[in-house]
C-alpha cells in the first residue's frame, strides 16, 4: 500500500495470490475515489473475510 503522506489517501496498491479480486476491486475504488485514510477506518468489514487485510493494513499504518 502506497500513501499520499500530504492527502492521506491510499495512491498505489499491489497484491498477489489466490482470492484477492475482491481486494483489487476494494483498492481500485479507494484509489480512484482518493477516499481518506480516516474514513477506510468505517469501510472494513466487521466480520471475518479476507477483506480484513484492509484493517491490518490500516493498524499498521497507524491512525
């Protein structure tokens, strides 16, 4: 995951391996939508899915 530091929105992304369609399609629009870093916090699923990378992507990040 590549961050804008000055826009805190996520600008690049890059994944492999099995099952990360969703993931990709997830990025795309993040990027695209240049949606912040804040606001990604409420777009992770709350329940166990491969989606979670988001999160952990996110912690370690740091808010």
């Amino acid at each position: 995951m590549v961050v804008d530091e000055d826009r805190k929105v996520v600008v690049g992304f890059t994944l492999a391996g099995p099952d990360v369609a969703e993931l990709i399609h997830a990025a795309t629009i993040a990027i695209v939508g240049e949606v912040p870093l804040d606001r990604l916090w409420h777009a992770v699923p709350a329940y166990p899915t491969v989606s979670e990378v988001w999160l952990r992507l996110l912690e370690t990040y740091g808010r």
